[in-house]
C-alpha cells in the first residue's frame, strides 16, 4: 500500500467514524452548522421539505436534508476578495505583462455568477478588461455583486476612462426556454457574447442505493444539461457572427478522482461528463474557432464551506491533510485560471481539464 493511499484510507475511516447513524426510519434533527458538518454531508436519510418550504433559502439546491439551513455568512460585501494585490500595475503601466492575457473589448457570461466562485472568475473577468452578464437563479443578489464589482473597479482605477459595463440576468440554467430568453437579453444589453463561464452548478450526499432518482436528474439537469445548453446556445451566437469565442465549463476534480468518504456519485459522473462534453465540442467546434477548455477546481474555500470549517478545525486538518499543497484553494486562485483560458493568451488551447486542486489529483 502506498503512503498515499495508506494516508486516504486513514482519512476515511477518520470521517467515517464522525458520521452520525442515522437509521432509514429516523427523522433527522435540525442541527446547526457547528459542531456537525458531516450530518449535513453524509446523511442518507432526508426528510424533504415541500417545495414552497424551501424556495429561495440559501443552498437549496445543494442541500440532502432540507431541515437543515446554512446561511451564507456575511454580508454580500464580504464575499469579493481585497484586490489591493491583483490591480496593482493593471491599468496603470506599472507591471508588464503579456497583452494577450487582456479581455478588454470582449464580453463575457459567468453562470452561477451570484456567489462562490462563479462571482469571483466574474470579477477576475472584470479586472482584466471585460464587460459582464452575471446569469443566476439568484438575480437579486446578483444585482448587488454586481454594484459591489463597479464600485471596486472605481476605487482600484480611479482615473480610469471608463467604467465596465456589468447586467445581471435570470436563469434556470437547466431549462431550455429560460436559457435561450437569458441569452437573447444578454445579446441585447451587451450586442454580443466573446466568452462563457460555466458556474452553476451543486453537490449533494446520498448513497447511490438511497439517492431519489428525482434528486439525481436535478443535479444533472443543473450540471450537466445547464452545460450543455449554454454551450450550444453562445456557440449557434458565435457561429452566426463569424467570431471567435472561448468557453470555459466550470468541472471538479470530482470529474477524474472519487473524494472519500462522501457518497456522491452522480456529481461525480457529472463532472466527468462536462469534462468531456468540452473535449468533445473543442473538436466539433475548432473549425469556427471557438475554443472549449474545463476547470477543473479542488477543495476550495467559499464563504460557505469557510465557516463550516472553521467551526470544525479536524475536518478542516483532515481534508487539507490530502493536498500536497496543505491547504485549500481560494475563489481568487480561479481568476488568473479563467482569465488565461479565455484570452488569446491561450489561443492553442482547446479540450484541456486545467486542474486547480493544490496537486490533489497528483497523488
Ligand atoms: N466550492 C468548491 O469547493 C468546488 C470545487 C469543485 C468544483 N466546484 C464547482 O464550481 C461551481 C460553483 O460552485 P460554488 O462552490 O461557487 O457554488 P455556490 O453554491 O456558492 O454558487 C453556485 C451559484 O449557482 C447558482 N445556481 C444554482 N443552480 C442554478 C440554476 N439552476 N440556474 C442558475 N443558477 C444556478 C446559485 O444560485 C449560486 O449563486 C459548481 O459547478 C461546483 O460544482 C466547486
């Protein structure tokens, strides 16, 4: 056996023996955040809420039982990193860099792009020169990212000749109609689309033998078909207007390795599924010169997963102890990633998985 995989067997057996037993018949309790994330990850026998019950609650997506409410800590503010560190020089003159690396003129779309990871590749997208629409479920809180991502901007460039144009949109991205109307208003507020960011997207824990099929074609209708027809929807966009463009689906390492100990296979084989429907298009679509790459990111830190850790310091321990980097990413850690993968900097780059995990998938 080798250290590593001696090192995940000790890890799963760690986790595993903090995981509550909940028997089938049992109701599961409200519990807080604090102290047992792993009831919310590994249970396998949910109590589902109605529909109405849950509507519009943070994470509700994402969440195996409905009981159970994390609220997205802090206020909208605080989920945009300090920028002091990334826009020194840009705009400025003051650090040389590859010009190809710059996204100004073009626009961009970022899915999912209210929170997490998806708002701050949107950002990043920003920083480097593009015009954005920020698609989500959530447009309110989109709205406000949006306001907080202008008002950065014109602290960071104040004599800046112009302000970047930012709308935010409504989308299920998993159905059809609300796919193609978000895009027809995207068109029309910005006149084109350059470049998509796929970022919409949640996990949940079941055990394939107790995982309701309805839960499981949400989860690929939302990851998966939500890929899929944003993908074609921009591509028929760019194809009609003889432009290049360049996707970026937003994957997991899920998509090459499966995490220990949380059951979840159909997240699983939907990662693997985006990674290769962007291989797979990447090729279809070379001839028009629009590129498709995926990211596939590690553990990373929300603003969510953040405050469930660290109210939970040895799983924290415990999760970073598989990282050959000792730690978990950062939404920022994503920016440079997407902004490469979407300028003409990578202009020879199509089909790739660009792995952001800290060397996870190494070992
Ligand atoms: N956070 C991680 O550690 C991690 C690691 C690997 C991959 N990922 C992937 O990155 C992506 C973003 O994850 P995150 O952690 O930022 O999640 P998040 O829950 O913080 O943000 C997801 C956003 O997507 C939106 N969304 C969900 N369903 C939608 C739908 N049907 N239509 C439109 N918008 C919808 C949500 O409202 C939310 O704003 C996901 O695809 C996830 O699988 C995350």
């Amino acid at each position: 056996m080798s250290l590593q995989s001696g090192a995940r067997r000790a890890l799963r057996q760690a986790l595993v023996s903090t995981r509550p037993h909940l028997h089938h018949h049992q109701t599961p309790k409200r519990i807080s955040p604090s102290p047992l994330p792993s009831a919310k990850y590994f249970t396998t026998s949910p109590r589902f809420l109605k529909d109405e019950e849950t509507s519009g609650k943070e994470g509700q997506y994402a969440r195996t039982d409905h009981t159970i409410q994390v609220s997205y800590p802090g206020p909208s503010s605080s989920q945009l990193p300090p920028t002091d560190n990334l826009v020194k020089g840009i705009g400025h003159g003051g650090v040389p860099t590859l010009p190809t690396f710059s996204l100004q003129g073009k626009v961009g779309v970022v899915t999912g792009g209210a929170r997490g990871l998806g708002l701050v590749m949107g950002q990043g997208m920003v920083i480097s020169g593009a015009d954005l629409a920020i698609v989500d479920l959530n447009k309110e809180e989109a709205s406000k990212q949006a306001q907080l991502i202008v008002e950065t901007f014109k602290r960071d460039n104040p004599t800046a000749a112009r302000l970047p144009k930012i709308t935010t949109h409504y989308a299920d991205v998993s159905s059809p109609e609300s796919v193609v109307s978000c895009i027809r208003d995207i068109v029309a507020a910005h006149g084109k689309i350059d470049s998509l960011v796929t970022s919409a997207g949640f996990t949940e824990n079941f055990e394939a033998v107790s995982y309701p099929f309805d839960r499981v074609q949400k989860l690929w209708g939302v990851n998966v078909d939500g890929t899929w027809l944003f993908a074609t929807e921009i591509a028929k966009h760019l194809i009609e207007r003889k432009a290049k463009g360049s996707m970026v689906f937003i994957g997991s390492m899920s998509g090459a390795i499966v995490n220990v100990p949380q059951p979840q296979a159909p997240y699983n084989a939907a990662k693997a599924a985006v990674r290769h429907m962007a291989a797979s298009l990447a090729v279809e679509w070379a001839k028009y010169g629009v590129r498709v790459n995926v990211i596939s990111p590690g553990y990373m830190l929300t603003a969510l997963t953040q405050k469930i850790l660290d109210d939970n310091p040895d799983l924290k321990e415990k999760w970073t102890s598989l990282i050959p980097q000792g730690k978990m990413g950062k939404p920022e850690d994503l920016m440079g990633p997407v902004t490469f993968l979407l300028s003409d900097a990578s202009s020879y780059v199509t089909g790739a998985d660009l792995r952001v995990d800290g060397g996870y998938t190494c070992t």
